[in-house]
C-alpha cells in the first residue's frame, strides 16, 4: 500500500466515523492531503510520486493519452493539465511505478452527506448490479444509502430509458437518406471527449443530448432545487464529465465503486444483509446501457416501437475500447461500413468493463443482461415512469424531447473543443 492510500484509508475512516479534523495527519506529503480534501482542484487523475522516466526521454503515460493532457516542463517534471483530462485512466495502466492514481471524491462527499441541508441522492450506475457481490439486491443497495444517510438512491437507468428515447426521435428525423448517419451522444465521456477532439468535423452527426448521469441529476435539482447528488459508477471519466463548464449544475460529487465499498466497510455496512427497498422503475432498454452494444440494442428497439414502417432502417455498429473506436470511426470516414447508427465506448466490455468495477466485465455483462431480462418493460415507450416523469418535467408528449431542453439538450454547435 501506497502512503497516498495509506492516508486515504484513514481519512475516510475519520470521516465515516464523524471525526474529520479531529486527527493529525502531519506525517503524511501535505499535496497528498490536500488532493484527498479538496480534489476539485485537481484533475482526475493525480499524480502522488515524481515521474520514474528519463527527463528527456519517452514516458508511457504521455504516449498513452489521446487527449494530449500530459506532458513535460522544461525540467522533465510531469504535468497533467486539468482541462484536457478526461480521466480515462490509461495513463494510470501505462505507469508502472505506480506514481498515476485515480482522484478519490469520498471526503469533500461524505462532508456534503453530514452537513447538507437538503435531501442527498445516490444516483447509480446501470453497471452496479454484481458489484457488491451477487445478493446485493437493488432494494438491499438502496437501504444501504439509507442507512448511511443519503435520501434515497435513484437508478439512472431510467434516465437513460428517456435519452433513449430521445436518441431514437432524432435519428426519426435525421436520418432520411440511406447517406445519413448518427453517432450516439449518450453515456460514455470518453466516446464523445474523442470526437470533440480528435474527430471533431464528425460533430454535426452527434444529436445534442447529456448523459443519463447529468439527465438525472438536473431532474432530481429541477424537482428538489436543495437536493445534492452524488453518482456512483465504475467510471473514472465521470468525474472529469462533471465538472464540464456547460452541464457542471448536475451532479456535486461522483464516486466510484471502489470507494463506495470502502466507505460500506468502514461504517460496517454490508449491503446484502440490508432489508429490502423495491422502486424499480427503468425498463430493458435504459439498464442494458452498462454494456457494449447496449445503447444501439435500446435505440434500435425503441426506434421499431416509435416507427415500425419506416423505410430506412437502422443499421447499428460498435466499438469498445479506444483503440476499437478510432478504427470504427476510421471506416466511416473512409467509407468502409453501410452502418447508419454508431456507439463507441470508451472501456472495453462498456462501463462493466470500466477502471474501477468490482469484479471482471464478462460477469458484470451478465448480471446487466439478467437484469435488464427481469424489467417489466422492453422499451421506454413501453414504460409508464418515463412518460409520468417527462409530464412532471412540463413535456406534453415524447415528441417535445426534440425541442430545445435546458435538462436533457446540450449545445455541441459552436464546440471549441
């Protein structure tokens, strides 16, 4: 153990046990005390050691990022630029001294938890089911946040059931000749951070619309104006997607899988032996997002259910992993694929296959699909939530999705990215 987890282990000890601030922690690098309290400061992945590489020689980590957000003073010291990072974590696989970490958001959360004055909402993941071993449940997980103090946990399934839907109407009207295409713009920061980037003439084909994870914490500020969310997930990326300038009103805090386990642990929480608190409410299409292919599956079903006599039909394509992705969209360009819909996620396997799970990503695909089996709707047409919540939001019909929304429409026009 790393003397960054060291302190990191015994910060959130203090914290879940009520004593923050009570304790020194003198002996410990005060930059790695002042990463752990106040991480906002920093990008997502940190830098907790000097840089092994020869100064004025090749480093793994640098060549590792497509983002370009790492590179070298004049000195050879290692510098990690806040605003290019997009916390996609290869830079922490490609370092082997083991001097890259992921930032840790528990502290500055757990605080929020103790002190807000308003109602706190988990907002998890669709890639959560398995994660904390097999007979968690999601009503068990749910008592779980409950008992730690959080208002209720919401699943952003069913928020990805709405951008689904929306996905679905804009290739409805976009897609008119068997020359037009779509590149999905939900659910993976790493997929869209690249084409802003790095393919960014491909921007047009990209529907203006946020994450589940930003559509669900808007909703919840939008019906509960004093709520604060925190989002769970196996997403490092997530972090960096949060504080983007445009959609930064959404979520306050995200956590990952593995700091939600040792956050359980140290309060002497173990969610399967928690009582059981049923309020599922996605359907299929929204849970199976935690996987490759998810999101064209739900697009494609959704699309049949809103337009079964449509000419063009839907032609679907993924890719997972980023180099996977840059050779999908290589074809494209290149006019070597007849697919008119394209998902590219940014882990491989999808979020079950993200940097921080629980367990290994063909056991999570599995867990997602035999959830995603027990919904009791296939599509979010299908679903009675999704229909009562945009009601509740002021839309009139599922149509209305594709006019301009400060909640679940992003501006992509005049990207500068």
């Amino acid at each position: 153990m790393t003397r960054f987890d060291e302190l990191y282990r015994k910060l959130t000890k203090d914290y879940v046990e009520g004593k923050e601030g009570e304790n020194s922690y003198s002996d410990y690098d005060p930059h790695h005390l002042d990463c752990l309290l106040n991480p906002e400061k920093y990008p997502p992945i940190l830098q907790i050691g000097e840089c092994q590489c020869p100064p004025d020689g090749p480093s793994a980590c640098i060549d590792s990022c497509i983002f370009e957000a790492i590179t070298k003073d004049e000195n050879g010291k290692l510098i990690i630029d806040k605003d290019l990072c997009a916390g996609c974590s290869a830079c922490v696989d490609a370092c082997k001294a083991d001097k890259l970490v992921a930032s840790r958001d528990v502290l500055p959360a757990l605080s929020a938890l103790h002190q807000a004055k308003g109602p706190v909402y988990a907002l998890i993941a669709p890639a959560f089911l398995g994660q904390f071993t097999e007979d968690v449940t999601p009503g068990k997980l749910r008592s779980a946040f409950k008992y730690l103090g959080f208002a209720g946990m919401i699943e952003v399934a069913l928020f990805a059931d709405i951008l689904t839907l929306k996905e679905s109407l804009e290739f409805d009207r976009n897609i008119v000749t068997e020359r037009d295409y779509q590149l999905t713009s939900c659910c993976c920061p790493m997929w869209i951070g690249m084409i802003r980037r790095v393919y960014h003439d491909l921007m047009p084909h990209v529907p203006g619309a946020v994450s589940p994870m930003v559509a669900c914490g808007r909703t919840i500020k939008v019906l509960h104006p004093d709520a604060v969310t925190i989002f769970i997930g196996p997403c490092v990326a997530k972090k960096a997607e949060a504080r983007e300038k445009d959609i930064k009103d959404a979520v306050d805090y995200v956590l990952t899988f593995q700091e939600v386990q040792d956050v359980f642990e140290f309060a002497g929480i173990d969610p399967s032996k928690m009582e059981e608190s049923e309020k599922d409410h996605s359907s299929r299409a929204g849970r199976i997002y935690a996987r490759t292919g998810g999101v064209s599956e739900a697009v494609k079903n959704t699309l049949e259910r809103l337009n079964p006599d449509r000419k063009i039909h839907i032609r679907t394509k993924q890719a997972d992993g980023v180099p996977a992705c840059k050779q999908m969209i290589n074809e494209l360009i290149e006019g070597k694929t007849d697919a008119n819909f394209f998902e590219g996620m940014g882990c491989v396997g999808g979020c079950v296959g993200g940097p921080k799970v629980m367990i290994n990503r063909e056991e999570g695909r599995q867990h997602v699909n035999d959830y995603g089996d027990k919904a009791a709707y296939p599509t979010p047409i299908d679903n009675p939530y999704v229909i009562e919540l945009l009601h509740r939001l002021g839309f009139d019909t599922v149509e209305s999705l594709l006019e301009h929304s400060d909640i679940f429409t992003r501006n992509f026009r005049d990207d500068k990215q």
